[in-house]
C-alpha cells in the first residue's frame, strides 16, 4: 500500500463530502478456541490422570509387577473356569443326548426341556439344589445376571 491509496486529497469546495476511503475487506475473524470453563475443566481431568500415573510410579516396582502377575493369575483362572465350564456343558449336552436317543425322544425336546428348566431357575420357580450339587452361592450368582441370562434363554 502506497502512501497515496491512505491519503484522500478533498477539494476546498464546501459542496464536496468528505468521501471515506473503501474498507479493505477484512480477513476471517480468527476462529475463538476454547472457553476458561472448559480448558480449567481439561486441566483438572489432565492433573488426576497425572496424580494417577504418580501414584502407580510411586510404587515400588516389585509391587507394581506383584500386582500385575496377580492379574494374570485371575485372567487365567477366569480363563480355566471357562474351558471347564464349556467342557462340562458339552458332556452334559452329550449324555443327555444319548439318554434321550435311548428314550426315543427328539433333540428338539431335550433342547425345549432344557430351556423351561433354564427360564424356571430364572423366574425363581426352580430353587431346588438338585440335591446339594448346586450350591446356594450359585443360585445367588444367577440372580445377579438374570437379566443377562434371561435374553441368552429367549425361544428364538
């Protein structure tokens, strides 16, 4: 911009106005960033993250890993019970199976039988211990997830 496109030169006529220069269109109005609210609240959850890794570094690193293997044990047991519990539903299925083979009734029966008996236990009508092979831990831990189990036992 040259000193001539600022200055505006008026004529010592009284008629003529005083026409302003045109404004230079202005650029984007930069974009705002975030609000005081909001980076204190960034703040905030970044210092507990920080605390939290402090406090995990602040352990020994005997702890840290002792705490890890425990994990892992869990993991695994977790993991075991699970292979145990799908083998034993496997032999179950099996030798129910082979009885019902044995009996002359369907697959299809064995399969509707096992599904009253399963939404029995869920709606509680089924309390029975089965003579002590089902403990009353196991009859609690069912209830806690009967809302879970009930949508695995629908009739499709």
């Amino acid at each position: 911009m040259t000193l001539k496109d600022q200055l505006q030169i008026v004529s010592a006529d009284a008629e003529a106005a005083f026409v302003p220069p045109p404004e230079a269109p202005r650029a984007k109005a930069p974009e705002t960033g975030p609000t005081l609210d909001e980076v204190m609240a960034r703040n905030e959850a970044l210092t507990e993250k920080i605390d939290a890794l402090d406090a995990v570094l602040a352990k020994p690193l005997a702890e840290i890993l002792a705490e890890r293997e425990k994990a892992d044990e869990a993991a695994l047991a977790w993991d075991r019970f699970g292979a145990m519990w799908m083998l034993s539903q496997r032999a179950m299925r099996r030798v129910a199976l082979d009885l019902a083979a044995q009996l002359g009734v369907s697959e299809e029966e064995v399969v509707a039988r096992a599904m009253t008996h399963a939404n029995a236990v869920l709606n509680g009508a089924d309390e029975v211990d089965l003579g002590g092979t089902i403990a009353p831990a196991q009859l609690q831990h069912i209830a806690r997830h009967r809302a879970f189990l009930r949508r695995q036992f629908r009739p499709a």
